[in-house]
C-alpha cells in the first residue's frame, strides 16, 4: 500500500513539475533570448515543483546557482560596455565638433573640382618609382583622365588637376576619386598612401562613424585625421 502510495504521488509530482516547466519554457520562447530573469523564474518553477520525495539533487542546485550567477555576471558586463561606448561616442562627437573651423589634413583619395578651384592631393611613395599613374574616376567609378607622372622620388609627393579629361575638356564640378597605381624599376606594384586637405564645416554621422564635413563637399573619417594645418585647401592647377 505505501510503496503504491509512494509510486502514485511521484508520477503526479512529476507530471505537474513537467507542465509547470513546459509553461516556463513556452513563455520565455516567445523572446529571442533568455535574460537572467528568465532563468531565475525557471529555476524559482523548478525548485517549487520538484517532487519532495525526490528533491533536486544538491550538486546540481549548486550548478544552476553558479550558472545564474555567471549570466547576471556577463549581463551586467555587457551592460557596461553599452554605457562605455555611448559615452566615448559623446566624447569623441565633443572633439570632433572642436575641429569646425579648422583644415585639416586627413588619409583620402578624393579630390573636388569647384570652377577653377580644384583641391590638391598628397600621397607617399614608400621607395622610388619609376612610374606613376594619377587615375582620376567620376562618382560612377568610370576613368575620365589617366596621367603618366613618370619616375618619382621615395617619400611625400603633391598632386595638382586641372580638371580636364583625356580629350582637354573640362569636366563638370563635382568630387572626384583619384586611384594611384606606382611601380618600382622591376615593374613590380608599391603601396601607395594619399592624404587630402580642407577647411571643416561640420560634422555627421555615417554608418556608426563619426565624420568631418569639408567645405568642399567632401568628408573624411574623425579618426584618419593626421594634422591641423594654417594652409589653404586649394592651389592652382597644373596637371
């Protein structure tokens, strides 16, 4: 009589500690992830219908406890990096804000033909070339003018446009890529870097990073910016 007593109330308890956890589980499915309140509510369900006459064995008690103790851990870190980088997204919009008014000279490859006034380049040589090619594209991309620099020297160079393309015709105004391929004396390719100026107006947002806006038209990224300069962002054409 006892021992089916005994079977009777475990298969009871055991059903009802199943439906209880099922319930759990359905309603924390409805949420793309468990949070740590989640996972005590179906640790609190689980303790409260276990079957007394087989309680949760202590071990595994302990291994829950130290599971939530783990998640509310990575939750409260990740928390803090949230907070950590809404701060120093603050901050670094504060800086970049400081540069209105100021030219700057930042990595770049773009250059802006307003009128006569055309923004000049600068880009680096990393050992001697014995040729270089300007490759000036419009905002499709397409190549409008390809000019042969011919050999130049190792270290920092200028380039000035005319903004003309291969035919002598002046092109509309608008930014402009300039796409530098360089060769050494065995025709091998160099890695060549380029810079650009202006004179910053304000500042945005773009795709999580924070940019300045030149008075040109043109933007360059807060954290490629190398220098203030006190020089002016346009010289005469030449080339």
């Amino acid at each position: 009589m006892s021992s089916s007593y005994s079977g009777s109330s475990a298969a009871i308890m055991g059903q009802a500690e199943q439906t209880a956890a099922a319930t759990a589980a359905a309603k924390a499915a409805n949420k793309s992830s468990l949070g740590k309140d989640d996972f005590l509510k179906l640790l609190v369900t689980q303790m409260k219908q276990q079957d007394p006459l087989n309680p949760m064995d202590d071990k595994e008690y302990v291994a829950q406890l130290a599971q939530f103790s783990s998640l509310e851990q990575l939750t409260n870190i990740s928390t803090g990096i949230t907070d950590l980088k809404t701060s120093m997204g603050q901050q670094t919009q504060l800086s970049a804000v400081g540069f209105i008014g100021k030219t700057v000279k930042s990595n770049g490859y773009k250059v802006s033909k307003e009128g006569d006034s055309i923004s000049a380049l600068s880009y680096t040589l990393p050992d001697q070339a014995a040729n270089v090619t300007m490759n000036i594209m419009d905002a499709n991309g397409n190549i409008v003018r390809a000019i042969d620099m011919g050999a130049k020297s190792a270290g920092d160079q200028q380039f000035q446009w005319n903004g003309k393309d291969d035919s002598g015709t002046t092109v509309a105004d608008g930014l402009y890529a300039v796409g530098i391929t360089a060769t050494d004396g065995s025709g091998n390719g160099m890695m060549v870097t380029s810079s650009v100026t202006g004179r910053v107006t304000g500042t945005a947002m773009n795709n999580g990073v924070f940019q300045l806006k030149l008075s040109d038209g043109r933007s360059v990224n807060f954290t490629d910016v190398q220098e203030v300069l006190n020089t002016p962002t346009t010289t005469a054409a030449t080339n």
